[in-house]
C-alpha cells in the first residue's frame, strides 16, 4: 500500500497554517500522524505532543475540547481537532485554538482547506514524478536500447507517449537552456517529446509523412518561424541540428546520433547559420565519425601550403566558391564580384601552390576534403 503520510511534511504543514490562518483568526496547529505538531502559528507549540491529535488518530473522528477540559491532557489547548483525510486514510490532524463555540462553524472549512492543499502538493507530485519517468524513457529511446520490452512499453503508453508516430531528432541550443525549454512548451504538439541533455534541448519532433517519405520542407519552415519568434519576442538566439528520420523505435537513436554530428560539424564549418541539417553535411559528418573511431586519412597538406601564401584568404574564398558553385565560372565570379580572368588567375594560382588543379573533378575533391578536414580539427 502507498504511504499518503509522507506527504504531509512540515514544510507543507507549515504552508496548510499559514494559509488556513489566513482564512480565520485563530490560531491553527497541524499533527502528524504520531500526534506531534509539526506546525503551528505558535512556534512553541511545534514539536509537543498533542493528545487530543492522538484521540482524533485513534477514533478517526473529531474531537472538541472546552476550557475546563483542556487540563486534563497534555500539551492541549480548547479548541477543535478534526482528522485530514487523504484518500480515504487520516495521515494528520488539523487544530483550532479556541472555544469551540466560537469556532465550530470554521472547523470543516479549514479541514476541507487542509486536504485541498496536500491533494495539490500530491497532484504536483504525481506530475513531476511522471515528467521525469517520460525523461527517463525519451532517454532510453535517445542511447539506443537494445530491445524495448513490455515493460517499457507499458510505461510509454501509461504516459500517454505514443511511440508508433514518426519523429526526427533536434538538438537546440541557446545561451538560457531553462528560458528555451519554458518557450518552447508553449509551441510543442502534444506529440513532441523533449528532454534537457549536455546543457541542450533534445526534442523528438512529429514529421509528416507523405508515401512514408519525411517532409523535410514542413518541418525546417516550422523551425525557421521558431528562431523568429524565439530571438524577436525571447530574445534567444537559437540554433537547430536536425537528424533525419528512420522508421521505428530504433530510429531515434540513429537521428539523434545524426543530429549529435550535425552539431559538431556545424558549428565548426557554418557557425552563422541557425538550422543545420545532417542530410546536408554527409561528407563532413563522415570525416568527423572516421576521425573519432580513428579511421581518418589525411588528404594531403594542400590546405597548409595555401594559407601560407593566401593571407587575404582571396585564394580559400574562391576554392569554397568553386566547390559551391559546382565549378560554374560565371556564377562564381559574379558571387565574388570579381571578373573571369581573375577567378582564372586564382584557380590557376590555387594548382601552383597545391600541385592540385580545381578544375578537375578529382583533384577538386583532394582539395576540398583536405579543407574540411583543417576546419573540422
């Protein structure tokens, strides 16, 4: 069985008095379920041993005792003692001092005030207990456990997580984690999990699904509209690392892992952007993941031996372009503003230095990965 008693502690005894107290005039004390106040509007009182709290415990009912009366038991004043009920069992005792002519009448609405309160406290409880479970749970989904049993499942649908929805993964960053998480619940479906990890907000975000294919363009616009609306009325200056969608429980972790990368090459390669998508940084997100499991090559020293004679950066500027550009002269050279022959100038310079010529595919490629592997490191 349960044990209710545990929630009427002092703390939340002492809160019953004071509020209570400020319904009526009186004096309030509250007991414990051993007969003891452990809160009182009158501090020396707290702490003593009530015997008519004992009396109320023992019959379950309320007690009334007059001036004559209150003699003949310790630590008793005259007043009225009635039992707090909370779910159908009395874990307290709530007393008001007085006579009890005077005072009958505030007796069940105090009582009824006393229990109001622990139910709340109970509720609140009961509430963040669940959000830590659901936590607890999106956690697991996030690592990747390696078989979901019954019990888990049993759990999700207690909370009212239904796992059969297609979600992605989001990392979102801010300087103010706590004031992001406090926005951000008021723009979440009801199908939006979202959990605090590493200082971030990792959200399992609800996609559309259209043929079982991801509309990628649906969910990047609703977080576009999200930065505006965060940094204009928040003032929180956001940043999103998407993974893509996979099908099934195990999906999640596969996004997450995607979005994880994500993070790390995009602030490294793009750090003014504000959505960074996994499905556009592959290459990049591949060189990361060989570098960590210590299966990286390096490609050449290409990449040193242009930034010793490229102090302007001119030279990098136009190799990036380049690459950007697929190679289209024209729209490089009107990008960098700049005419034909002086991008032919800098290609050509680019291949004295390096030995690598950009304007063919292959030592294009040499050139550009030795690039992402410097700005990666």
């Amino acid at each position: 069985m349960r044990d209710w008693v545990k929630y009427l502690d002092k703390e939340l005894a002492q809160e019953i008095v004071n509020r209570t107290m400020t319904i009526i005039n009186w004096n309030i004390n509250v007991m414990n379920e051993k007969g003891v106040i452990i809160a009182s509007g009158d501090e020396a009182r707290v702490d003593t041993i009530h015997e008519g709290a004992l009396k109320v415990i023992e019959t379950q009912v309320g007690f009334e005792i007059g001036t004559a009366q209150a003699g003949q038991f310790h630590g008793v004043k005259a007043g009225i003692n009635l039992p707090i009920t909370f779910h159908d069992k009395v874990v307290g005792v709530i007393g008001i001092t007085g006579a009890p002519l005077e005072i009958r009448n505030y007796g069940e609405l105090v009582k009824m005030a006393a229990e109001m309160i622990l139910q709340q406290a109970f509720l609140i409880e009961e509430m963040q207990w669940d959000e830590r479970l659901k936590e607890e749970l999106v956690t697991k989904l996030l690592d990747g456990m390696e078989s979901f049993d019954s019990l888990y499942l049993d759990r999700s649908k207690r909370l009212g997580m239904d796992l059969t929805i297609p979600r992605t993964v989001i990392i979102i960053a801010a300087d103010d984690t706590a004031k992001l998480l406090k926005a951000l619940r008021l723009k979440l479906s009801k199908d939006d999990l979202c959990v605090i990890k590493n200082q971030y907000v990792i959200l399992l975000k609800r996609v559309e699904l259209k043929n079982g294919v991801w509309n990628q363009f649906a969910t990047i616009s609703e977080l576009e509209r999200w930065a505006t609306h965060l940094e204009y009325y928040e003032g929180l200056a956001v940043k999103f690392f998407l993974g893509t969608y996979h099908s099934g429980l195990k999906g999640i972790s596969i996004a997450y892992q995607e979005a994880v990368h994500s993070l790390k090459v995009g602030k490294k390669l793009y750090p003014d952007k504000t959505i960074y998508f996994a499905e556009d940084s592959k290459l990049p997100i591949f060189l990361s993941q060989a570098k960590e499991l210590g299966l990286a090559v390096k490609f050449g020293t290409y990449i040193d031996r242009l930034k010793q004679s490229d102090k302007k950066g001119e030279l990098l500027e136009t190799l990036l372009m380049y690459v950007e550009e697929d190679g289209d002269g024209n729209k490089v050279a009107e990008r960098l503003f700049i005419h034909r022959n002086t991008l032919r100038y800098r290609l050509e310079r680019i291949s004295e230095l390096t030995g690598k010529d950009p304007r063919k595919l292959k030592d294009l490629v040499e050139l550009y990965l030795s690039v992402l592997q410097d700005r990666l490191s």
